[in-house]
C-alpha cells in the first residue's frame, strides 16, 4: 500500500483554498485548468501536477509509484508508515501524524 498526502496550497480565494478535499484528482489527471478556480493560475502547480501523475501512471503500470522525478516512496507498512508528502517538493516521511490517523492492518 502506498500513501500520500497534498500538502501543497492553492492561492485561490486569496489562499483560503489550500488543499481542500480531491485537490489531487485534477493534479494527477493534469486536468487543472479545468479546476482553474480552485487551483487558481499558479505556475507552481505545473511541477506538482507532472510529479503526481507520474506517479500515478507508474503505479498503474507496475504497482509501484517510484518515477524517477520523485523521491524514492517505499510502501506503507504498520511496521513504517511512509507517506508521499506532495508539495512543490515532495518528501517522503514516516508517520507523519503519529497516532492521530489510523489506518486497518
């Protein structure tokens, strides 16, 4: 299993946006202008949407999300719990919420 999170914040509606909920759908579909009002016109979104659908598109094809664009992202486990932190530089941290989110073995 591999787990991710949006850290990164849309400018839209003066920043109040951030990452709301599905962010990601058009970030990995490389549908943002689509969503333009909620991913505004920010040139920093471009690099997240290339690294996130590559990922995507890796982890489609093989199962694995590692693309050669994003740092290695080993798999979830309840022994490490790495997690994809997608920003304008994504990073991947082990458990990164502690005990506040709980996932089912």
């Amino acid at each position: 299993m591999f787990v991710y999170v949006v850290a990164w914040g849309s400018a839209a509606e003066d920043g109040w946006i951030k990452a709301v909920h599905t962010i990601d759908v058009p970030l990995t579909m490389r549908t943002a202008k689509a969503a333009a009002p909620w991913i505004a016109d920010a040139h920093d979104h471009r690099k997240l949407t290339e690294r996130m659908s590559r990922a995507w598109l890796a982890f489609a094809h093989t199962g694995d999300p590692h693309e050669p664009v994003n740092p290695p992202w080993p798999p979830f486990t309840s022994a490490h719990r790495h997690t994809m932190i997608f920003d304008i530089e994504p990073y991947v941290a082990e458990d990164p919420f502690g005990d506040s989110v709980v996932f089912p073995a």
